[in-house]
C-alpha cells in the first residue's frame, strides 16, 4: 500500500492546520486495531467470527519517497469544481468495513468482518473508466463478496468523521451487483439520523455511476432527525448495503458481489 502525507487524517482535533507537516513528524506507529480494542474488553468474538487472539504482523520494504503517489483520498479540485474524494481504491489503502446484519433474531445481530465473506482491491473491480482523475472510475475498485441469504443484509461502511463536508451537496459513485439486488445507499448524521438513496433490482446489475444530489436523499423510516434536513457538515458515515434479504427470496441468493469505485463528494 501508499499513500500521501495529506491523505492521513488527523486523530487530535487540537492540531492546528488539521495536516500533516511532514518537516514536523517524529514518528511512525503501525497498529493492530483489533488487538487494541481486544484490550478494551470489547466482546470482539460477537462482532469478528473468526478473531483469534494470537495474531502476527509483517512488515516489509518500508519507504519514505519524495514521489507523489496516486491519488486516493481527500480534496481533489479541476477546472470546474472541487471534490471531496473519498476513496477511488488506487493505493490498496482499505478504508470500507464489512458487515453482515442478521434479522432472524430480535434484536439483529451484527457481524464486522464476516468469516464467510471476502474484501478484496483489484483492478478486475474498478468501474468502467481511464481514472485519469481522482474521481474517475477505472484502476482498481472494492469488491466485496458473500453467500446472502433470507434476512441477512450484507453492507460496507465508511468512516468520514474527520473530513470537512461542510460545502458537499452531491454523493457520487460507481457501483455493480452480480445479481439483482435491492441496494441502500446510506449517509449518516453524528446523531445516527440516516439518509437513503434506493437502488431499485432492475437498475443494480452492471456498472452504475450514480451522482446523487445530497438534498435527494430520504430520511430514513426508523430515523428521527431534529431538523429534517440532512446537514453535509454533520456527515459522519457512508454505507453501501445490500438489503435484498429483506424481500423474502424475491431476488436471487448465494454467492454475490458488490463492486464499489470512485467515491466522492462534489462540494459547492
Ligand atoms: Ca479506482
Ligand atoms: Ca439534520
């Protein structure tokens, strides 16, 4: 994997540019996030199937270049617009979570990592395009594969807490389902007010670019927002979910999978 200085986001919100000054780093740490919420006493086996406890990393041909590697994250501007890039996939920098939902029991149950489940950045997964720019599908792409089934729910999700999507007003991205699917595309609030785009089965089979007018998208019917409105800057998480188990065996189930590419926001 690589990626630029300007690409990381800041974990203290004290910093006082919110970037990386390279001329400032005085260190490098590498973590095991599971190890490290392992540590907190999170029930980890609810949430990780296969977590095992004893783990290893490698660590290998680690470089420091002068080189601007591709673009994959963060502020992107042409001559017509800036847009806020949230991953194009170019640099095997994996910022989507896996999940699976299971309705059967009351309440759901949640899986992160699903052990039947694979997540993989390849450039057979990249949306139809040259990706010339940051927000050009084409390179690599997410490809997200699972066995579904009745009443699970298979999703990806994106963290966005730490970008400023105050200016946003468009969500746009690439999509391909193997089989026809019932898709939501969800942007939720810091308060967990959530906001739907539905991709209808007949329209979620083969490459779709979506470009999605932010004020279009429908709160959710579990959701309460105080205002009714979703507020960019209040944008904390994308998600991509696969609700087709949720129509009872309308649509096809067994092995399946969800290509993502070029997301991004287009800021005013
Ligand atoms: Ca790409
Ligand atoms: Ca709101």
């Amino acid at each position: 994997m690589v990626a630029n200085w300007d690409e990381l986001t800041p974990s203290d919100p004290k910093d006082k540019n919110n970037k990386l000054d390279p001329g400032q780093v005085k260190g490098i740490s590498i973590l095991d996030l599971t190890t490290v919420l392992a540590s907190s006493g999170a029930e980890l086996t609810k949430f990780i199937p296969d977590f095992k406890p004893s783990r290893t990393m490698w660590l290998d041909d680690f470089q420091l270049s002068t080189a601007r590697a591709p673009q994959s994250a963060g502020l992107y501007k042409d001559a017509v617009a800036s847009s806020l890039v949230v991953d194009n996939f170019e640099t095997g920098v994996y910022r989507w979570m896996p999940v699976r939902v299971d309705f059967a029991g009351n309440p759901p149950s949640f899986a992160l990592f699903p052990a039947d489940a694979s997540l993989k950045i390849l450039p057979e997964a990249a949306g139809p395009g040259a990706g010339k720019t940051p927000i050009e599908p084409g390179g690599k792409g997410l490809r997200y594969s699972y066995k579904r089934g009745a009443k699970t729910a298979f999703g990806l999700n994106c963290s966005v807490e730490k970008q400023d999507l105050s200016r946003a007003d468009r969500l746009r991205l690439s999509l391909n389902m193997s089989q026809k699917s019932l898709v939501i595309v969800q942007v939720k609030e810091k308060d967990d007010s959530e906001y739907n785009q539905i991709i209808m089965p007949d329209d979620s089979v083969g490459w779709r670019s979506l470009d999605l007018p932010l004020s279009s998208l429908t709160l959710g019917e579990n959701s309460r927002d105080e205002n009714n409105a979703l507020d960019p800057g209040q944008i904390k998480e994308i998600s991509i979910v696969d609700a087709s188990g949720f129509l009872g065996g309308m649509l096809g189930e067994g092995d399946t999978t969800l290509e993502l590419d070029a997301v991004s926001f287009g800021l005013k």
